[in-house]
C-alpha cells in the first residue's frame, strides 16, 4: 500500500484548494480585464462632437451604397479613428423584420458588408452583429441578407432574442427608462457603430438611429408603456453609439416600420454619417420632410443636451456623387 | 429502413433550428398509416396508403416493423432493458388478448361512427401518439441540453450554437404524452410489442389483413427442433411451438425469427389466399398427416378472432358512412369565458392557415404536432379544452406566446393528415384566419397620452393603421376587412390587459389587398434638404 487514508485525503484536499484557487483566480482576472477594457472605451474613442465645437456630420448622395459609405468615411478621417488594432467592434444594424433587402425594413446588407470590411481593415480584433428582431431571428438575419454579408465579411452573427443575454442596468438621470436589461455584446465591445435604416414609422413617426437602439435593449414593451420618445431618449444616457451611419439609399416612407411592400420605398440614395446620434437623426428627419423638432424623441434628446438637432450650427459636409 | 423513418420523424419533431427541409419531413409522416388514411377521407388517396396496404397484404405488418415510430421506440426500450438485466428476457408465446385488441380497435371505430373521428384517431394512433412524445418531451429535452452547450460556448466566445427558448406545451396538454410514454415504456421493457398488439388500433387492423398476407410465417416441422431460438428473437409473443404456428395477426414482421433458425426451419412461404387458423391444424395432426401420408385437413372449428375483427371492421364501415350523416350539431362546441367589463369580443380558438374550417380542422387532425414543431416562431401549441373536450390537444394558435410569420407557410407543408391544407404563399399572406379587435379605451395612447402603435408597427397588412388623434399623437386603427389574423398585433400590444386581441375565425376567410400607389419622395431634388 503506497497511500495510507490520511495521505490520501492531504493530497486531495491540497488538489481540491489548487483548482479551486486558480478557478476563482481565472474568474477574477476576467473580470477585470473586462472593467479595464470597459473604462477605457471612452480614451479610445474620442468622440469628434464631443471635443469640437460643432458637431460634424457628412452626407453624401447619388452613389451606390458602398461608395457613399467609403465617401462618408473618408471624410470622417478614415475607420481607423473610430476603430484601432485589436479592438472588438459591435455593428447594431436594423435586421428587425422577415423581409427582402428592397422591401428596406432592414438595413441594406451592402452596408453592413462594408462596415465589416472597414472595421477589419483598420484592425479590428472581432465584429459582432446582432438586432433584437421583431420577426423570426432566424428568419429576419438571412432574409435580411445581412447574414451572408457579415459573414462574408467575417463578421460573427449574435442571437439578439436570447434573454440570457440581457443584462439591467441603471441609467441615472433617466426621466423614464431608469433601469433597463441590455445585450452584453453593447456593454462589452470596445467600439459601437450604430447603423439603422431610416424609415417611417407608424408610432415614432420616423425610425433611424436612436430608436435602432430599442433593438440593444429586451423589453421593448416598458418603452411603449412608458413614453415610447422619453425612453429613446433615456437610452443615449447610457450608451452613445461612437459612430452613426443612417442607410437612406431606399427609405420606406409609409406603412413603416414594417412596411408592406416596394411602392412604400423611394428611391432617395443618401448615407448621413455622424459622430452625433441627434445630429444624424435630424437630418434623417429632414429627409422625410419632418422639422427635426416634429420628431419628439429628437427635441427630447437635444434638449437634455445629449446631442444637437440645430442643423443650422453644425459642421455638415456635403459629398455629392454623380 | 425503421431507422430511417425512426430518426428522420423524431429528428422532424425534434429539430429546433429549422435544419429539416419541410418537404422530407411532408414525404416521411407521409408513410404513416393513419394520416394516410386521413387524408383519403378528405378525397386524396395517396401512393403511401396504397402501398402500405399492399405491403402488409403481401408481407404482413411490415408498417409496424419498420415504419411506425412508436413501434421501432419500443424495439430500443425493449433492447436497452435487456441491457440492464443479468439474463435476456424470454417472452414465451401468448394467447391473444383478442377482448382487449378488438375492444380498442372498436372504439376508435365507433368514435369514427359517432363523427368523433379526429378525437379517437388522435388518441390511440401510435405515429400521432409518437409525435406528441417527441414533440411535446423529447424536443425541450433536446433543447436544455443545446441551452446547456450554448451557455458554454458563448461563455467561450463562440456563437454557433445559441439558446433557444423552450416551447412547452400547457401543462394539461403534457399529460397525456407523459402517460402514454409511461405506459408504452414499460410494457416495451418488460413485454416486447405488448402494446402494438393490445392497445394499439392500427397494429390490431394491419393484423387482421395480416392474416390473409400472400406470404406468411410458417415452421417447417420435420426441420424443427424445438430450440426455441426464434422465441428468443420474437417481440410479439406470437409463435407458439407448442401447436408449430406463428399467429401471424400479431407478428409485427421484424422477421428476426428467420435469422435466428439455424436449420432454416422458419421460412416466409407463399400461402395464397388461405386464410390462417390459429386454432386449426395442431402439431400434432400434421405429424398424423405425414404419418397417414393423409391429404384430410382436420375440421375447422369456428373461428372467433376472425369474427371479432370482422365484426368490428363491418362497425367501422358502418361507422364511416354514419359519420357523414351526423349532424355537425352533435358535436362539442368551445365555451367561451366572458372576458370582463371590456367592448372586446370573446376570445375565439385560432386554427392554423390551411385548417379551411374549424370544424374541418377538427374532424381531420389527429394532433401529431408536427406543425408544432416546424412552426419557427412557435405561435402554435397544443390545446388543452379551448376547441372543446375534442379538440384535445390540437394545435392552437397562441398570440401569447408568439405571432404568425407573414412569410412562412411550413405547418401547411408538412401535415401529412390533409387537416392542413398546402398553401402558395401568396394564398397564405391573404387567408384570414381570424379578425382583430381594439378596445381604444385600453390603447396606450388613449390611456397614458404617449404614442405607442406597436401593433400597427408588427401588421403586415396594414389592417392595423394609425391614424392622427389628438396632440399630434397617433391611434391605432382596425380595418377588419385586410386582416389575416395573424396575431402580430395582439403579440406586439404592451397594454395591460390587451387592447388589441385577435379572435379566431370558424371559416377561414379572404383578407382583401391593400392596393396602393408608389409612394412619392418627400424631399424631392437634386440637393440635400438641410
């Protein structure tokens, strides 16, 4: 007999104790590679509106999606502003709904192809895609087509109808959405690119970039029982998306947001791109033939200062494509 | 082959990504006995009823063997039991339980008489029988344990396999699935096909055709050494060496008594059209035959089984022609709770596109819930008592839980009982399967005075609009005329209680098109309007 009882229990509780002591250090260390990552986002990214005195927005027309994408970029100094080496990059695109890319319910699957391919190009370590869909998420990712062009482009699509995982957070100096469960992909990246389709709506009066961000958040339901403008504004206290590309290249502009066919699309082939999430829904507004301030949720969040809807006192630049 | 239809129907009904194509899933449940049956009572008689009927008429219940998922479900019970036991069990022959198989047999064909047909066929046909199992128990199991992986691969960085939400069945609607797996487990474990030859109604009508199959088992007695191999073998409990037969009305065509002769004693020999007779010739006699070098067959004595199956296959027959003169009247009509102090109607059972009509739907589903499973947004659940006790877990929609997608039609693809009918999906996007109804006084924006249209945001149709209404808010707005009843806007309403339901309508209707004109840009020009 080699091992008598007592040895043998020393030994395993010693085995035990290791295992125990470097699982919870493993976890430890996660967690606070994971704060160290999250506190630092803001150092990364510095906002454009935000240190400058006007907020800049670039808008360009009269080309095919990807060139008035790469255009807006261009002018907006290059992806490599917004996304640096190694970082990881969410893309929250409009893929909310079980229709063909020119019923334009979603965001137009060219666009998001090309945001991939930029982001990877300035060196993005990972990106990551992912809607809270209304429709089948199934069914809404590929017939959406932005599947096929995240992938393509070797972009990660995410299950944006797992409850698991939604996280509550707290939103201080929010009017209504004081709290709210958020998908851990927008609390966890490095750099967050909002990039909507702009559309009617038949309760918003118009969808584009921050009520895209309903979609960020699992119980859509509290947003339409509480002051459906107030709480889409509440968001932006929580998270302002780094960078804003509206797809205006098609825009349903009745019987939205789902729309019931192509005779609601016009053919209108713009992009906004902005830093300013009011800046870019302002405009957006303007597209459609709105005053900014007739959208409520754009007066609400000027107003709380959260970005500015005075088209007139900002830096627009204007790129047309012919 | 009993593989292949064993795996294929439970991976059907246990598929929660969508990876079988509906038209494999349509042709497998299509080679079941009594959906095929079905279907020929709704008009179509399809080449798998034909040639199941012949097959068996040839070859005996090769149906139960090979093609009945409930039968090859006991078959791996049955072996995996015998894993577990020091010895393998021998199940020595048995008389019939005739009482007990004709019993079961005549009460699902009185229930076909009295125009319960969708009610008695529901309850005891195995393949329906099966699909409630795996449907209802197998595929949420399935489920945990894909939830399980995924919550380690995401933790891991990958996505490939995501959480998907389990769709359990009410729990009264659980119950009966859960006896019935109870009670076929165990008499598999412990008594081969007891079940196929007692309970089960199909196996009982297969075997009375069985009886006068072309080809039978028979044992040779001169080659016949009495090693009782092939009982060993036997899952039916139906060869009796002692009298030298094999009563072919219960052998479920397996056929592993063949394999298991080794002095090719047990042959599939071709017997015309001599009708078998349990209790006819003895072991004995044949050997006096030989012995005489006789030609004498001994006396017939009457035979009861035969009688029993005739008797309750002329009830059946009977049966189906009455069914047809039952007033509808007779049957079980849902009763509707009141629902409060609001202008909203009843709530009303919704049936699945393809359903033509309620009482229709009824009369053909045998509640297999292979639409439930192959529904993407599992809006469709089995009901407990809202069609009535008739409807008994029949499919349902529930708005509850989820809406039915415009552009999917699968449910209409994949019933194999013809109780839901195949639609274009042109045709599907205008079938109306019921009507929405706004209580405006339960609307948000009418009680909160915020804006709020998440109904009319989710309609496809545009049956649910919004119109202006006061301080520039928008109102929900109903046009019963364009709606399907598909039940987004009841899903979408975040009211408490709901003021938008929709309820289901008894005929499937057809919803009117919402024509309109090409919209025109807002901003129209060649500059940017800021």
């Amino acid at each position: 007999m080699n091992i008598d009882r007592r040895k043998f229990l020393q030994k395993g509780l010693a085995v035990g104790a290791t295992v125990t002591f470097l699982a919870s250090a493993k976890l430890l260390g996660e967690d606070t590679a994971k704060s160290a990552t999250g506190d630092k986002v803001p150092a990364k990214n510095p906002d454009l509106g935000a240190g400058d005195k006007k907020s800049v927005l670039v808008a360009v027309r009269d080309g095919d999606r990807v060139t008035m994408l790469n255009r807006a970029m261009d002018a907006l100094g290059g992806m490599g502003v917004f996304v640096k080496k190694g970082q990881t990059v969410l893309i929250k695109p409009n893929a909310g709904w079980d229709v063909t890319p020119e019923c334009a319910a979603n965001t137009h699957p060219d666009i998001v192809g090309q945001l991939v391919k930029l982001c990877f190009l300035a060196g993005a370590k990972e990106v990551k895609i992912f809607d809270h869909t209304c429709d089948n998420w199934q069914r809404a990712y590929a017939n959406s087509g932005i599947e096929k062009a995240a992938r393509d482009a070797g972009a990660t699509l995410v299950n944006g109808n797992d409850e698991s995982m939604y996280h509550e957070v707290e939103i201080p100096g929010a009017v209504k959405l004081k709290k709210t469960r958020v998908h851990e992909l927008v609390m966890k990246c490095d750099v967050f690119i909002n990039a909507p389709v702009l559309k009617h709506h038949g309760g918003a009066t118009m969808t584009s970039c921050m009520k895209n961000l309903m979609g960020c958040t699992w119980d859509r339901g509290f947003y339409h029982q509480n002051d459906l403008h107030q709480c889409i504004a509440d968001f932006l206290l929580y998270k302002k998306p780094a960078l804003n590309i509206v797809d205006a290249y098609h825009p349903m502009v009745r019987n939205g947001p789902r729309g019931k066919g192509v005779e609601d699309v016009v053919e209108m082939k713009t992009l906004l791109a902005s830093t300013d999430i009011v800046v870019a829904d302002a405009a957006a507004a303007k597209l459609l033939g709105h005053k900014p301030e007739a959208i409520r949720h754009v007066s609400i969040a000027s107003a709380m200062g959260l970005g500015s809807m005075d088209l007139e006192n900002i830096a627009i630049q204007r790129i047309k494509i012919a | 082959m009993a593989l292949v239809f064993f795996v294929g129907l439970t991976l059907s009904f246990v598929d929660f990504r969508g990876w079988m194509p509906t038209g494999w899933v349509h042709a497998l449940a299509g080679w079941q006995f009594v959906p095929a049956a079905v279907l020929l009572s709704t008009g179509v008689l399809s080449l798998a009823l034909v040639g199941m009927v012949l097959l068996t008429f040839l070859l005996g219940r090769v149906y139960c063997s090979t093609l009945c998922p409930l039968g090859v479900y006991q078959d791996i019970v049955a072996r995996i039991a015998d894993r577990f036991r020091p010895k393998k069990l021998l199940l020595r022959f048995a008389q019939p339980h005739s009482r007990i198989r004709y019993g079961f047999l005549g009460i699902t064909l009185v229930g076909i008489a009295v125009g319960a047909a969708g009610f008695s066929l529901a309850l005891l046909d195995p393949y329906s029988n099966y699909g409630r199992i795996a449907s209802s128990l197998f595929r949420p199991l399935g489920i945990l344990i894909n939830n399980g992986v995924a919550t380690v691969g995401n933790s891991m960085g990958t996505y490939a396999i995501y959480h998907v939400t389990p769709s359990w069945a009410p729990w009264a609607a659980l119950l009966l699935p859960i006896i019935m797996l109870l009670i076929v487990t165990v008499m598999a474990a412990t008594r081969g096909r007891l079940y196929c030859n007692t309970i089960c109604p199909v196996g009982t009508f297969l075997g009375g055709i069985a009886r006068f199959s072309l080809f039978r088992l028979e044992i040779k007695p001169t080659d016949c050494h009495k090693c009782a191999a092939c009982i060993r073998h036997c899952k039916a409990q139906c060869i009796d060496l002692r009298a030298g037969q094999v009563d072919f009305s219960r052998c479920v065509g397996c056929m592993n008594c063949i394999d298991a002769c080794d002095r090719q004693a047990m042959r599939l020999v071709f017997k015309g059209t001599k009708v078998q007779r349990h209790k006819g010739t003895k072991w004995a006699d044949v050997r006096r035959q030989k012995e005489e070098g006789s030609n004498a067959t001994p006396a017939q004595p009457a035979n009861p089984q035969r009688r029993a199956f005739l008797t309750s296959s002329t009830t059946g027959l009977i049966g189906l022609t009455g069914s047809l003169l039952v007033p509808k009247a007779l049957r079980a009509e849902p009763t509707n709770p009141s629902s409060g102090s609001t202008t909203l109607p009843a709530s009303e059972v919704v049936c699945p596109p393809g359903a033509v009509s309620k009482v229709r739907f009824l009369d053909t589903c045998t509640s297999c819930q292979l639409c439930i499973s192959i529904c993407p947004t599992h809006v469709i659940e089995p009901a407990f008592l809202e069609y009535g006790v008739q409807g008994l877990m029949k499919p349902r929609l529930n708005f509850s839980r989820s809406f039915c997608n415009f552009e999917c039609k699968r449910c209409t693809e994949v019933c194999p009982d013809g109780a839901l009918l195949p639609l274009t999906l042109a045709d599907k996007k205008l079938t109306s399967i019921g009507v929405a109804h706004l209580d405006q006084s339960l609307c948000i924006v009418e009680k909160n005075g915020t804006d709020c249209a998440a109904c009319s945001e989710h309609c496809p149709t545009k049956a649910v609009d919004t119109i202006p209404f006061r301080d520039g808010l928008f109102l929900p707005k109903v046009d019963e005329s364009l709606c399907i009843g598909c039940g987004a806007c009841e899903y979408a309403c975040p009211a408490k209680p709901k003021a938008i339901i929709v309820t289901g309508s008894s005929t499937h209707g057809r919803a009117r098109i919402k024509v309109e004109q090409k919209a025109v840009n807002p901003t129209e020009g060649d500059d940017f309007p800021f």
